[in-house]
C-alpha cells in the first residue's frame, strides 16, 4: 500500500518484497543508487532489523540515505531507533500523506 502510494506521488519505489533480509535490502539499496530506504515491520523484529540494516548501510560507508521504518513499533522503542539513525518511525493510524510528506522533506534537504 505505501510502495504503491508512493509511486502514485510520482516517486520511483524499488520493492524487494516481504522478508527479505537486512544485507539484500542494504545491497540493493545502494546497487539501486536509492534515496530512502522504507522498512515495515510486523513480527516484532524491529529492534533488530532495522539497527542491522543501519549498522550494514555504516560499515559500507553510506551516510546519505535516509532509513524511515513503521507498523507495529512501540512507542518506548522509537527514541531507540531514532537514536540508532532511523529518521522516523510511522506508527498504525499514520496516513500515506505523511510518509509522502516525509520523504519530499528530507529529499529536499539532500
């Protein structure tokens, strides 16, 4: 739904499909010269999916691209996460609009 949203705003989204693993995400990411990279996360794993792929995106050397994430993210984990370089985390009840808003924001800065 965001991925098509997303494409709907005029925005080229690069899907690699439900669990997949955080080296194949970084990997394609940056053979896919992306700007963002959007993670939805459902089983609960978060808090060790979405650190690993920042730590993969570091340890080769990519500082510019922006990691947001969402869906079932306790409230007492975000602050975690955004310490750890997520830029934001959407939680249930966010709107497509927001992540559309989100992303042309911090592309802008870029």
């Amino acid at each position: 739904m965001v991925a098509r949203a997303l494409r709907d705003a005029g925005m080229e989204v690069i899907y690699t499909g439900l669990r997949q693993t955080p080296r194949l995400i970084v990997s394609t990411a940056i053979q896919e010269g992306v700007d963002a990279i959007g993670m939805s996360c459902l089983s609960g794993e978060h808090m060790h999916l979405f650190p690993k792929v920042m730590e993969l995106l570091r340890g080769r050397g990519v500082q510019d691209i922006v990691l947001f994430g969402g869906k079932t993210i306790p409230d007492e984990d975000i602050p975690k996460l955004k310490a750890i370089g997520m830029e934001t985390v959407f939680t249930p009840g966010a709107n497509t609009q927001d992540a559309i808003a989100f992303i042309r924001s911090h592309l802008k800065r870029k």
